[in-house]
C-alpha cells in the first residue's frame, strides 16, 4: 500500500511536469494558432479578437493554467481546420489506437513468449537458430514494408482481409478484430522480434541459476522448470520494452494509419501539425503523453506483482 | 545438443520462404466479380454494359483523395473531394449538357433580361429538404447572399450585387454589369442549395451545418467521422421519381493513391477517382483485362504548372519568367513523370478545345534559356534565385526534384520546398510563395475561371498582401478587358477572341509555366454500372464526367446501381 501510495504522488508530479512541458514546448513551434483560428481572410480586428477569445494575449503561465483548467474539464479547444471539438476528435480516435496497440501488443507476446520459451529451452537448436534469422529477419523490414506486403498477400489476392477501414468493435466485436488484424500485424511484427530475443536471452541466463540447477536436481521436469521457476523472474526486460511500447506507440502509429486508413491518434496529430491546426495537436500530444506515463504506472504496478521484493523493498537514496 | 543442420542451410531456408512472400505477394488474382466482355464507350473508357434495368439497393463506398473541412457550400473549402460528397447530399442549381451548355438542374428555369444584368431563377416545385423543410425562392437568397458574405466564395459571384426573393419560388440577381455566363457558376459549390436550417437568423452559417449538411440531394446526410468516413442514406422522398438507385453511400477519404487503388482492387471500395498518372496506367490495363472498369475524364480539365509569384522579387522580371519556360523539357516531364499519359500544355486549354489559339509560348530550349539567364545576369548583378514549392506527395516530390534540375541547369538556383496541402493553399492565396507546383483552372467555360485571372483579385497588389485569389498576382489591363468581354457578350466569336487575348498575354507574360493537362478518372468495380453521369432531369443527355465547376472527375451518383449478377 505504500509502494501505491508513493508512485501515486510521484505520479501527480510527473504529469504536472509533463503537461507543462507539452504546453510548452508546442509554444516554440513556428506559426501562429490566431492567425491559423482566424483563417486567410482574417482582418487585423478579427486577428486581435480571435487572440483575445483563445487567451493567448494572457502571460504564458496564465495561458497554461486555463488551459489546465480547461482540460481537466474536458475542454481541448476546437479544430480550425473542421471546427470539430478536440475532445469529441479525440474520443473518435483514441479507442482506434488503444485498440490497435492492444491487439498488436497481444499478437506480438502471443507469438514471441511461446517461440522465446521454445528457443531457450533448447539454446543453439535448430529453432533456436531458425527464430533468430527470422527475428533479424523482422527487424529489418520497416513497418511501411510490411504493411503493404501484408495488404498485396491477404488483402488483395486472397482477400481474406480488408486493405482499408474497419467495423467499430460494439457493433461487431469479431467483423472488428477480424478488420484490424493486418494494421495489428504490422505493428506487432518488429515487437515480436524483439520480445522473442529478450525473452529468451533472459531465459537461457535464469536456466543458469543455481535455484533452476536445484529444480532440476529435485527431478521437477524441464517443462515445469520452464514455466513455474524460470519465465516470471525471466519478464522484467520483457515487461520493461512492451510497457515502453505501449506508451510509443500511442502516437507512433501513424504510417499503419496512413497506409490502412484508420483514423487514429497518429493521423491526428500529424496532419494537425502539417496543417497548422495547434489546438488538435496541443490535445493529442497531451493525451499521448499522460497516456504514457499512466502506462508506466501500471507497468511498475506489474513489476510489484511479478515480483513481491520490489513491493516490500525501500528506497535507497 | 548441438545442431547438425549447416548455418548456410537454415538462411538458405529463411531466403526461399522471403522470395515465396514476394513472389505471392507480386501475383494478381483473377477478378472475383467475374465480369462481361468490357466495351468501350469514348477512346479511353472501358465500362461495362448496362444490361436490363438498373436494380435498385446496395451500398456503393467512393474512395476520395482527401477530407474536407465541412459541407456547407458557402463557408467551406471544397476541392474536388468535397464537390463529390456535396453532389450527394444538394443538388446544383445547374448542370452541364452533352454539349458543354448549362441547364437548369434543380433549378427548373434560371431566365437573364435583355442584357444579362437581371437573372432570375426559378426553382422546382414540390421539393423538400431532408429536414422537411420546401424549397422555395427564399433559400436561394439566404444562399445567395451567405456566398456574397463570405471571403472565401464570394468571388466566384463577385459580380452579384444584390440578390431578392420575388416570389415564392424565385429569386432575382441582380448584377453590377452583364454577365452572360452566369449559370456555369451554379454547377458547383456556388450552385448547391443548403437547407435555411444551416443558417442562424441572421443568415450566418452554423458550426452545426457545416458537420451534417441538409440538402434536397439524393442522399440523406447520416454521419461524419472526419477523416474516417461520411454516410448517406438513400432519400426517399427525392425530387427526381425512382431515384437514386443506391440504398446508401460512403465516402472514405483515403489520400494515399496506392493505397486507394489497392483498396478497389480487394474490394473495400467500389469507386475511386485519381488523378495520379501511375495509377491511371496500372487500371487502363487492368480494365483492358476485364477486372475494373475506368472512365477518364477528357473534357476541359485542369492544367499541371508552375505558378509564380510576379510580385515577388526574385521572379519579378519576366526574363526570369520566361527562361524558367524555355528551360523545362515539358516532353521528358511529361514521359518520366506521367509516363508519357498525359498531353504537353502551352496553355489554359487544350488544343481540341474551342477557345484555344496558338500562342508564342515558347517550346523547350536549354541554350535560349541559359542566354536569357545570363542576360538577366549582366543587367540586375543576381543569379535568378527561389524556392520552387510543394507538397509531400512522393509524385510531386519527384515533379519538383526534375523541374529543379532543368532549371539549375539553365544557371538558375532553385531550393525545394515543401509544405502539407491545406496550408500550401493557404500560403499560395496570401502570396507567401515564390513558385509553386500547381494545379488549377478546370471549368467547362472559361468565365467561370476568370476569378482566377482578375486584377481586382491580385489582394492588396504586393508579392503578399490580401487575400489573392489572382493567385499569380498578375495584373493585366488587357486581360480584365478580355474577361470582361468574355464574360458580358454571347456571341462566341466575340468570347473566342476574348480568350485568345487571354491566352496571348498569359504567354507573354508566364504568370504560369505549363507543363501538362491533367487528367481526372474514375475506376469502379465491375459490379457498379452509371458510373458517368446519366441524363438531366428534363431528359438531355448530360456531360459524363466533369462539369462541377473547377474540377474534372467529378460524376453524381443519382443514377448509379450495383449489379448483382
């Protein structure tokens, strides 16, 4: 409980931090979210109303504190591009993305902890050497590549998948997994590489414990070895990099939106930033980063779980 | 145990299955629809032929270059994706024929007075709004005058000086000076009918209105998840009896042209329009084979070119103008860039139209173009230097790197720059540019263009300034005079030599270097049929495709099925 008790006010600090420094920093890129708000047939009367309704003639730490407000509110701003509310753009768009990075997290592990366990378990084998090119193999192919070879293959000649768009997932849960597998895919496809490697380089050093060498004196079999003593203390880098993922691909996903379609947080904040659209991209980036650091709560909660030394361990400083 | 199996063999095997992917990945498979014998209607159009009466149901997807920022036609910024869904949800006061003429179209007459000062439009009894609401005189004049409020598309009416409601069905517009050609400016954004509901009381546009759009078009707004999709559904109580055929249709915004193309060939969508050389050549041949039908849009289009800024200094003297045309080899663009499609332009239309007149436009000549940059060289001291701009688009990219290359070989100095599309827009208007790679001018009538090539419309006169719709802000007495004349007389040997002036000065001038006549098209599954548009509602023949205002590729759905068999 005091574990919990000390990330949730060390949480408080990191997002306050991070907020303002979004704020911040989208102030220092170039242009001018007036004169974009306004438009091209703004006059200087409307250029000084449209600042004076946005607040941008306040103090920028004033700005950022109604701008705090507004968001804790719901607030965001709207789109000078569409005049969509960012909040209702963003609740549009968010699911797509946590969706998509959900289920590629879960193709990846799905097919990286089966394939690491087996690798390790006979290191130097013929599958061990086999996933490794193929592993190296994955890691090369930049996502884009893979996107429209997976879209060419099962999309087009065997139109087992759709090449564009999807059902939303409360009005067809399985028509809606089925249309994003191949986005999916494409996400997980250099994510399961590298969970595969780490997973079982982790593996092979944990085999080499004492307490495994124990297990396996005691006659306990290979297998369960494997499974009950070996993988969790083995998860640590495995958790580490998918909850790393978890928060980089939340704004990362642009190109597998782009080439699919899929109107996710990544095309969002792109085309607001190609487009000169501030107010969309000062909420998206928020949203990424606060959605970051939740996540990294929550994979440090996991760490607490997997391992019962951290949750009774004290800091040293 | 250690692996007996060579390393070389297990990469051997890792290699193989890599070619295999590709390998499969690289082969077509035979077209699921099947399809008839494909005929050919004009030259380029391969189509499928309507066999027995159109069937009515179904749920046709269109595939779009872009979104678009809303659909309230007098507020909004419609390129050719928004004219598109605009012609499902409202219909345009007025259609192009077969014959290149404009003809009421909801509008059941649009009648000028003597001398075209005074035009009064007429609409259609009997026809509603989707909310209900009747279509009446009035609502032409809340729109009317919603265009003349607005910056943005007042000047496609800029010579309406008042617009009343006379009765309960008519409304009259007045104009400063005659304008003959009036009613090709209601065959597109400034012609489509909004509901009143779309407006606030004191003729405002609302926010609300330009997110779900009312109309008394074919197709009932029902959603719009920018970015994502915009759904209709079929009218019921359309205006037009038995029509449309559709039961729904679905606009998709999917900018990427390979992936628009490789969306029809799995099927996702039925329709798409591109304007991308590459993939109009890949569906020609794919249409000869039987598993897509196309129809290219070969009327009056657009032009490719390059639009310069005459104010700006760099590119001020029309030395520096003219080298930049005699230094473009507009033949090898136009074969490594269009893959020898397209047609080589020295003007603002093509040599089978009939406003065209040959002009001096110069033809490529690198050592004429080095001697007028040299020249230009010993008066003013400077090399001829600019930025040569963009969008990210990788064919533009392309586009803009071999355009750089002929003209720094003519001793130019020339940077690319590259900016996202709307803001590109956006700098062009404002004059914050040097020379951009354009695109523009696809009417049916050249008047309806002539917004482009005004002075009035040069902003405040400056390199940047004002809002220019005069994007080159080039200022030319002589062209006013001719598009004035082109635009108040209706004998046509009047207007042709009207726009022969035009075409003289904009070649004396090089406002715009040319380059190409783009070239719009549609592709459809085989499984589609109406694809062009079918006959007006007094029974003309229609123009197939084309027609909605400045842009080509653009068909109405009203009279397309799906086909079953």
């Amino acid at each position: 409980m005091r574990f919990v008790r000390k990330k949730l006010i060390a949480l408080f600090f990191v997002l306050l931090a991070v907020t303002a420094l979004s704020f911040f920093m989208l102030r220092l890129l170039p242009g001018d979210t007036a004169r974009v708000v306004c438009g091209i047939s703004c006059d200087e009367a409307g250029y000084q109303k449209t600042r004076e309704e946005l607040g941008l003639n306040k103090p920028i730490p004033v700005q950022y504190v109604n701008w705090l407000g507004n968001i804790l509110t719901g607030d965001m701003g709207t789109s000078a591009r569409n005049k969509q509310p960012v909040s209702e753009a963003i609740a549009q768009r968010l699911p797509v993305t946590i969706e998509l990075l959900i289920y590629s997290q879960f193709i990846a592990l799905v097919v990286a902890i089966p394939a690491g366990l087996l690798a390790a378990q006979r290191a130097g084998g013929i599958f061990d050497r086999t996933s490794t090119t193929v592993a190296f193999g994955l890691l090369a192919i930049p996502s884009f590549v893979a996107a429209i070879v997976l879209i060419l293959i099962f999309a087009v000649n065997l139109g087992w998948f759709p090449s564009v768009g999807y059902v939303p997932f409360l009005d067809d849960p399985l028509g809606n997994l089925h249309d994003l597998f191949l986005p999916a895919l494409t996400l997980a496809i250099a994510e399961m590489a590298v969970y595969m490697r780490l997973l079982r380089t982790d593996l092979i050093s944990t085999l080499q414990e004492d307490y495994i060498t124990m297990a396996k004196a005691k006659g306990i079999s290979s297998r369960r070895v494997l499974m009950r003593h070996a993988f969790r203390p083995s998860t640590f880098s495995l958790v580490t990099v998918a909850g790393l993922n978890f928060g980089r691909l939340i704004g990362g996903t642009f190109i597998v939106e782009f080439i699919f379609a899929l109107n996710g947080m990544g095309l969002y904040i792109v085309n607001g930033i190609l487009g000169r659209d501030y107010i969309p991209v000062q909420g998206g980036v928020v949203v990424v980063a606060v959605a970051y650091v939740l996540i990294n709560f929550g994979i440090d909660m996991l760490y607490a779980v997997i391992d019962p030394r951290i949750r009774h361990a004290r800091a040293i400083v | 145990m250690e692996s007996t199996i060579p390393r070389q063999r297990v990469a051997l095997v890792a290699i193989v299955c890599a070619v295999a992917i590709f390998a499969a990945a690289c082969g077509s498979k035979s077209d699921s629809s099947g399809g008839a014998t494909p005929t050919t209607g004009a030259a380029s159009n391969i189509t499928l032929p309507a066999d027995g009466e159109p069937q009515s149901g179904g749920a046709l997807v269109m595939g779009l270059e872009a979104e678009t920022d809303g659909f309230n036609p007098t507020v909004n910024r419609w390129a050719i994706s928004g004219t598109e869904v605009g012609l499902a949800v409202y219909d345009p006061l007025v259609a192009i024929d077969a014959n290149g003429a404009a003809q009421p179209y909801l509008a059941q007459s649009i009648e000028p007075n003597a001398d075209y000062t005074v035009w009064t439009i007429t609409v259609r009894p009997n026809v509603k709004f989707h909310d209900g609401e009747a279509l009446t005189g009035a609502a032409i004049t809340t729109m009317l005058n919603a265009h003349l409020a607005s910056p943005l598309t007042k000047p496609a009416i800029a010579p309406v000086a008042k617009v009343e409601t006379t009765g309960e069905l008519t409304a009259q517009v007045t104009k400063k000076a005659p304008w003959v050609t009036f009613p090709y400016s209601l065959t597109s954004q400034a012609g489509m009918v909004p509901a009143p509901s779309m407006f606030d009381a004191s003729g405002k546009p609302t926010d609300a209105g330009q997110k779900a759009p009312v109309g008394t078009g074919p197709f009932v707004f029902k959603s719009w998840v920018p970015d994502k999709a915009f759904d209709a559904t079929k009218n019921p109580n359309y205006w037009r009896s038995g029509l449309p055929y559709l039961d729904s249709i679905e606009f998709q915004p999917i900018p990427d042209g390979d992936t628009r193309g490789t969306a029809l060939q799995s099927g996702d969508i039925s329709m798409m329009h591109t304007s991308d050389f590459n993939t109009v050549e890949k569906f020609r041949a794919q249409a000869k084979d039987g598993k897509v039908q196309i129809v290219e849009d070969n009327g009056e289009g657009e032009e490719d070119f390059l639009i310069v800024n005459t104010k700006d200094p760099a590119v001020s003297d029309v030395r520096v103008r003219k080298a930049m045309a005699l230094a473009i080899d507009r033949e090898t663009f136009n074969t490594v860039i269009n893959r020898g499609i397209g047609e080589v332009a020295d003007g603002v239309f093509k040599p089978t139209s009939k406003w065209y007149t040959k002009t001096d436009y110069p033809s490529f000549d690198a050592a004429a173009a080095k001697a007028l940059v040299a020249e230009y060289k010993a008066d003013t001291g400077k090399t001829p230097a600019f930025t040569l701009g963009t969008t990210p688009s990788p064919i533009n990219q392309q586009a803009v790197q071999l355009l750089q290359q002929d003209l720094n070989a003519a001793g130019m100095d020339v940077t690319v720059k590259t900016t996202e599309q709307s803001s590109f827009i956006s700098d062009g208007v404002l004059g914050n540019y040097q020379v951009n790679l354009w695109r523009q001018f696809g009417a049916v009538d050249p008047d309806a263009d002539a917004l482009w090539w005004y002075s009035a419309n040069t902003g405040d006169g400056g390199a940047t300034g004002g809002l220019a719709l005069n994007i080159a802000r080039n200022a030319d007495p002589q062209i006013d005079a001719a598009l004035d004349q082109g635009r108040q007389t209706a004998d046509e040997a009047t207007r042709k030599q009207a726009y022969a002036t035009l075409q003289q000065r904009q070649a004396a001038d090089f406002p715009y270097i040319w380059l190409n006549h783009a070239l719009w098209a549609v592709v459809a599954n085989n499984n589609v049929r109406g694809i062009t548009n079918g006959p007006l509602p007094d029974g003309q023949p229609s123009l197939p495709i084309g027609g909605g205002g400045d842009f080509g590729g653009v068909v109405r759905f009203t009279q397309t099925w799906l086909t079953t068999s």
